[in-house]
C-alpha cells in the first residue's frame, strides 16, 4: 500500500470527463445549427498532455484504456451535456501523465463527435465531411489518481464549442448524373 501511495510522485493528474459541474464549469456542446447535443449518437472524449502539441487522448490510470461517454439524453437540462459516471475500480481515473497533481498544468482538449459517422473521433475526422468538434485549447490542475479520496478534478476552463457541419458524400448515381453532360459534350465533339 506504501508504494501504491507514494506512485504520485512521478507525475499524473487526474480529471473528471463531464462538462458540467455546479459551480465551475458549464460548457454544453451544440451541432453546427446551435442545437445542444443529446443522446447516443453524439460521443465526447478528453484529450491531453503536458505540452499543446502532443494531445493523445487521455487514459485510464490503472487499465490504460481510452474513455468514449455518450452526451445525457434529457431534453431538458441535460441536452448538451456529457458525464462519465466512473464506475472503475479505485485509482483507475482519465490520467495526464507527467504532470504533478495539483502543482502543475495539463493542457487539455474535448473533442466530440456524431457516433453515426465513425466510432473514434480519428475515424470521423478521417471521412472528410464533418460531423466532428473539439474545444479551445486550455489547460487545467489535476488531482491525485491515487488519493484515497480520488476524486478527479473538474474541466475548469472547458469552453462550449459546436461540431462541424456534415457535408453529405454524392452517391454514385448523382456522379454520373452529374457527369453524364460532360461525356456527351465529348462524345459530340469528336465526331467533328
């Protein structure tokens, strides 16, 4: 238990994935018409590091595993919002590593996504036609991950921010539809 205890020493700070808590963070996630998100098929994810430009998406302390919440289905207060209900085993919290708890600055992102176009917010972002979002850049203490109390710490300084429009891909009818006039034209012309 010692050396469970004193592990916090070489830097990890752990975080809460929610985008609301009472008092210090309220930063629903709307799509590209201003509509709050709602439901599961949009997802949001936490990404991190100690520096701006390295963010990986953040893991789970103990298990190593990535962490994808569905936004709240609630019409009322919770569209727009995210909760990780944490129900891991003690210690196994969304961890930056190398950055002291509580002493030292993870710089941190949200990224959300619609669950209908991709399971990862790489997979979307790699169709090319929207449907994806992340926050502005901010960064934010940690707590401990192993503290006995483990109570993770909030998103302060989490913004709301909107996904990216979808931009439908053409069906392959509508190409050649599309292209139809195009070969006749030159068809037609050299014929002349």
């Amino acid at each position: 238990m010692c050396l469970f205890a004193t592990n916090p020493a070489r830097g990890q700070s752990s975080f809460a994935l929610r985008n609301y808590s009472a008092t210090q963070v309220n930063a629903p996630v709307f799509d590209s018409q201003g509509a709050r998100l709602e439901g599961s098929n949009y997802a949001a994810e936490l990404w991190g590091s100690t520096s701006p430009n390295s963010l990986t998406p953040v893991l789970t302390y103990l298990t190593k595993q990535r962490v994808i919440v569905p936004f709240l289905n609630d019409p009322g207060f919770g569209a727009g919002y995210f909760s990780d209900p944490e129900g891991r085993a003690f210690g196994d919290q969304l961890t930056v590593l190398g950055v002291p708890p509580g002493t030292g600055l993870a710089w941190l992102e949200v990224r959300a996504w619609d669950t209908r176009l991709g399971t990862t917010y790489e997979d979307v972002v790699a169709r090319g036609i929207g449907g994806f979002g992340e926050s502005p850049l901010f960064s934010a203490h940690g707590s401990n991950p192993v503290d006995l109390l483990g109570v993770p710490a909030p998103l302060i300084g989490l913004e709301s921010f909107s996904l990216r429009a979808v931009v439908p891909e053409p069906s392959t009818v509508a190409l050649l539809l599309l292209g139809l006039p195009f070969l006749l034209f030159h068809r037609c012309s050299k014929r002349k």
